[in-house]
C-alpha cells in the first residue's frame, strides 16, 4: 500500500513532526513573552519620557542577547550536523579553551595597551583569523589520524580543553596584574555595554538664545564671589 502524502490537499506530517512543530510554536512564544517581560517590566509606561530612556537601553541589549543566541545555536547545530552526534557542542570539543588561549596569547604578547588589545574590531578580527587557522589545523589532523571517528574526536577535545586551559593559566600567573585586568573584561560577556550611537547634536542646538545669554551674564557676578573663594 502506498504511502500517503497528501490529505485534504495538506502535506502528510508524521507524528513526530507535528510533534516538533508543536514545541517550535511552544519555545517561540516563551521567547516572545520573555522578550516583552524585560522590555515592559518597570519600564515607567506611565511617564513617556522615561519609558523611551528605558527602551533606549533595554533595546539595544535585547538584540545582542538575541544574536549571541542565535550564534551558539547554530554553532552548536552546525556541529552536529557534519558529525552526526546530538552530543557534539563547541566547547566538548575544547573551542571555548582555544578562543580564551588565543586571546590570551595575544595580549601577552602585544600587551593590553597596544592597538590589538584597545582596538575591539581589529582585536576581533585577529582573534578570528588566528583561530580559524589553528582550529582547522588541528581538528583537520585529528579528524584524519582518527579516521572520522567521532568517539576518539571528542575524547582528544576534551584532553585539549584541559591543555589550552593550563597554557592560559601558566600565562596568567607571569602576566601583570593590571594586564589582566584589562584581558578580564574582554574575556566576560557584557550585554550592559550595548548601546546606539546617539547622533551628534548641531551646533544649534547647543546655542542658547540671546535671551538666556542676557540672563545668564546678569548672574555672573553674583555667583563669581562664591566660585573665587
């Protein structure tokens, strides 16, 4: 007996993805009513002008929340994908180490007062290009010694986990203490340091009137004795 694709003109869904579907539904109205929660929650609708300041601060970190989710999302996806392993995360196989081992190494060596260090789009692209080359090094070796074993691959990331973690630490230890300070900040996630660019106020703007020029030199001399003392 043939199996059915179509009924009623709709697709024919097994269980399982209707199944799927359903908890897709479920997740993205949590997230959507988490979403409106930590925008709308004392955020003073009542007082329009607050509200807005809240919004402008609360908005910007929202969506960086959101893109770093979906970013590890789908890292995480992608790795499962090409292993085949629900199991398979970046960090079982010792990327998390390796980004702070690559970080690290960089300020040691250029110091946290150098452009690479102050510079956060040039220190990312550097963080980028060292990494991509030393993960596709490594884990290209290791795929092709282990012959696409993925029960060894994630025995030996574990293993470099734990190496890249002592080479940080060693590195940390000699460091100065102001140096990791500075490395501290970069290494922890900030979401409070989203913002928009405000745009740049015109000279206008800043102008005040004659009228309040007037007012304000007539109360220069009474206020010039109290700033004098």
């Amino acid at each position: 007996m043939a199996e059915r694709k179509h009924t009623c003109g709709k697709p024919y869904r097994t269980p399982a993805q209707k199944a799927n579907i359903r908890n897709l539904i479920i997740l993205t109205c949590i997230v959507i009513g988490v979403c409106a929660a930590y925008l709308l929650i004392h955020a003073y609708p009542e007082k329009p002008k607050l509200f807005r300041y809240v919004l402008s601060l609360r908005i910007p970190t929202l969506v960086v929340m959101l893109i770093a989710a979906f970013a590890i999302g789908s890292a995480s996806i992608v790795f499962q994908s090409i292993i085949n392993n629900r199991i398979v995360t970046p960090c079982l196989l010792g990327m998390n180490s390796m980004y702070t081992l690559v970080h690290t190494a960089v300020v040691f060596a250029a110091g946290s007062g150098s452009m690479v260090a102050t510079n956060a789009n040039l220190s990312f692209a550097i963080d980028l290009i060292v990494m991509a080359a030393a993960a596709t090094f490594v884990y290209a070796y290791m795929f092709q010694k282990t012959g696409n074993n993925v029960l060894y691959v994630l025995l030996i990331g574990t293993v470099l986990s734990s190496f890249f973690g002592s080479i940080q630490s060693a590195m940390i230890r000699v460091m100065d203490p102001n140096e990791y300070d500075a490395l501290l900040t970069t290494l922890v996630a900030d979401f409070n340091k989203a913002f928009w660019k405000a745009p740049r106020p015109t000279r206008r703007r800043l102008r005040p009137s004659s009228a309040r020029k007037r007012r304000w030199m007539r109360c220069l001399p009474v206020f010039s004795p109290a700033l004098t003392r």
